[in-house]
C-alpha cells in the first residue's frame, strides 16, 4: 500500500493539535470538569506546536544531525520540548507545569505520530 505525500503532515498537525488538550486533561491541569475556555489555550498551543513541528523541526533535526549521531538520537526529543515550550511561550494563558509534563508530552505525540502516519 503506498502513503500519500501529502497525507504527513495532516496527520502531523492533528496529532500536535488533540494530544496537547488531551494529554493536559489527563494530567489534571484543568480541575475535574474542563470547558472550552480552559481548552482554548492548550488547542492554540496545539496549533502552533503542529506548525512548528511541521516547517521548523526538520531544518532543527538538519542543523543538529552531529549532536544527534552523538546522543544516538535524543537530542531529538531535546527539539521536541524545546518546541513544546516555544509554542507555549507565543500562547497567553498556558504554561507547562515542569520538564516531566513536557517530556511526557513530547514522547505521546512522537509515538502517536508514528503509529498514525508512518515513520516521523
């Protein structure tokens, strides 16, 4: 079965975009019963996240392809939270609680990613 080129990204986007909320939802940042008011941030922060993981995260993995052969790839996930927390920052409303929520939630969406679209 051969994948579409252009069916990435999509499937990049959307993962970024619902396992931000999702992932703050169940790590209880937002009390027992969330509305959309709480949500709003956490989808933004989504948005912008898919966006970024989109355009800037394979010129990020080009730029730093040395550290990564040295850290046998880790310093990928070092992109990944780094971007997790930029995307925050450009949000007004949402912060991430500590390091563990942003690794946790840098790991959730590489693995989502990759389960959905293929390699990421």
């Amino acid at each position: 079965m051969k994948k579409k080129h252009g069916r990435s990204w999509s499937i990049i986007f959307l993962c970024c975009l619902l396992a931000v909320p999702t992932l703050g939802a169940i790590m209880g940042m937002y009390g027992p019963s969330p509305t959309l008011t709480d949500l709003r941030p956490a989808l933004l922060v989504g948005a912008a996240l898919g966006v970024m993981h989109i355009l800037l995260r394979p010129l990020l993995r080009i730029l730093t392809a040395p550290l990564g052969c040295l850290t046998f790839g880790l310093f990928g996930m070092v992109i990944d939270v780094g971007l997790l927390y930029a995307s925050a920052a450009l949000v007004d409303g949402f912060s991430i609680p500590g390091l563990p929520y942003a690794i946790l939630t840098a790991l959730t969406i590489n693995a989502v990613c990759a389960i959905a679209g293929g390699k990421h």
